[in-house]
C-alpha cells in the first residue's frame, strides 16, 4: 500500500508515566478528511499532540510525505507545512481578530496580506470583526479564529482538535461545510471530533479510539453502518 500523507506510525508513548498511546496509528491523505472519535480521555487529543511533536514517542513514527520527522520539533513540523489547532487556549483572547491572524503567521517572511484574505473569504465574519478583541467572540466565531490562524501558515495538513466543541448543530454544520471546503482546496484535515456521527459523515477516514489504541479504523461510510460502532460509539 502507498505511503499516505500524514502518519503518526504505531505510535506508543505517553507524558513521562505510563503509555497513554499503544501501537496507535492515525493518518491521512492529500486533501481527505480524517476524523478520530472515541470516549473522553481515549487518547485523542494525546495522538494529535504526538502525531504534532508535542509527545516524545518511545516507539513509532510520524512521517510526512514519506519524510521522518519523528525528531523535529513542533515549529519546524509547522514549517513542513503543519498546521494544528489545540483543543483549549487556541486563540489570544485580548488580541483582535486580525492580530490573532498575524500571530498564526508567525513564520512566514512573504506578504501574507493574500493569506488574510482567503480566511477572511472563508470567514466573512472575522472581516467585520477583524478589530475586535478574539474573545468577546461568541464560541464558534473564536473557532473561526482559530481555524483561520492555523491557515495563516498556508499549511498542506490542518489537525483540528475538537474544532466544534461547544458550538449549535447549526453552527457546527456551517464549520463543518467550512471545512469540507479546506479539503477541496488539496489541504488535508486531520480531526478530533466529539460530535462523532456528525463527523464521520464528511470523513473520508475514521479512527475510533479506546484507552489509547485503535478499536476501529476504516471509511466514515463503513463505520456509520457498522452495528458495534454504532451501538459503542455513535448511541445507536
Ligand atoms: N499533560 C498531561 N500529562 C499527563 N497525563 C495527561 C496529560 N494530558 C492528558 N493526559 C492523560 O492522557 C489520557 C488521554 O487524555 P487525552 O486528553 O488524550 O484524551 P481525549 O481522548 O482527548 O479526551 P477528551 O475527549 O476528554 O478530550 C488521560 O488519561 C489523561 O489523564
Ligand atoms: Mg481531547
């Protein structure tokens, strides 16, 4: 089988005590979607952090368009064309809107003024309140924020950790469609979602993950008509 894009390897490792992750592996191709789901404190967000070079991993790799960058460290994976939104504290919140857009681009030396636009484009509200403090935004415009930073770098993969956590179904559709729309444009999407059957309807790929390992891993598509999935996972 080809190499994918993105893959965090048998990945095993933890915080420093005892493995969080086991022989966990989570990828994703150019311009797909890939979602992991599962139970509060599976290990999701732990995965996106190694797979992000947040975790020293003790066994497995992450490689990046066949390249190991098991050893590099967050910010030079940023400047391999990674772009990760955390699941808390993914925004400044006293700084505006266009503030926060111009921190996200923090490695860049270019114009990045055609950047801004684009987000402002997918965005249209973060243009009118480009002035504003970040965080007198409501919750799923303080999302857009943080989407729309990770997008300052011109990353080819966005990791989203939970980026509707918090939100309405009508709020969390439209960021969805967003997203959908990242894809199309050839960057991949690797996700965390907590509104699981949701996301697995735009996935082109899902994990589900339980205490740290892989329980299920194929197409969104086949996951939804899978009776244990949904019955374990997706509430029937
Ligand atoms: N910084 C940390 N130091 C030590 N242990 C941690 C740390 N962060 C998370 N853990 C532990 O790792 C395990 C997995 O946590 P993780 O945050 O990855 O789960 P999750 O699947 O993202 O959960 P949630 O759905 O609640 O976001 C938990 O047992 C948690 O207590
Ligand atoms: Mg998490």
């Amino acid at each position: 089988m080809a190499e994918p894009f993105l893959i965090g390897d048998a990945m095993t490792g933890g915080y420093g005590g005892a493995d969080i992750l086991h022989d966990c592996t989570i990828a994703v191709e150019k311009g797909q979607i890939a979602v992991i789901v599962g139970p509060n404190g599976a290990g999701k967000s732990t995965a996106m952090k190694a797979v992000f070079g947040m975790l020293k991993l003790r066994l497995g790799a992450v490689r990046l368009e066949g390249e190991d960058i098991s050893a590099l460290t967050p910010q030079a994976r940023v400047a391999k064309g990674m772009g990760f939104v955390p699941q808390t504290s993914n925004i400044f919140p006293s700084m505006t809107v266009e503030e926060n857009l111009e921190m996200g681009a923090f490695i860049r030396r270019d114009d990045i003024a055609a950047t801004m636009e684009q987000v402002y484009t997918l965005f249209p509200i973060l243009r009118d309140k480009r002035g504003q403090a970040a965080g007198e935004l409501s919750g799923g415009q303080r999302q857009q924020v943080a989407v729309g930073r990770a997008l300052m770098t011109q990353p080819k993969v966005l990791m989203l950790d939970e980026p509707t956590a918090g939100v309405s179904p009508i709020v969390m559709d439209e960021l969805f469609d967003r997203i959908i729309e990242i894809a199309r444009t050839g960057i991949s999407i690797l996700m965390v979602e907590q509104n699981a059957r949701q996301a697995l309807e735009i996935a082109d790929k899902g994990y589900v993950l339980v205490q740290g390992a892989n329980r299920y891993t194929d197409t969104g598509a086949a996951l939804l008509a899978d009776p244990d999935v949904r019955k374990s996972f997706l509430g029937g």
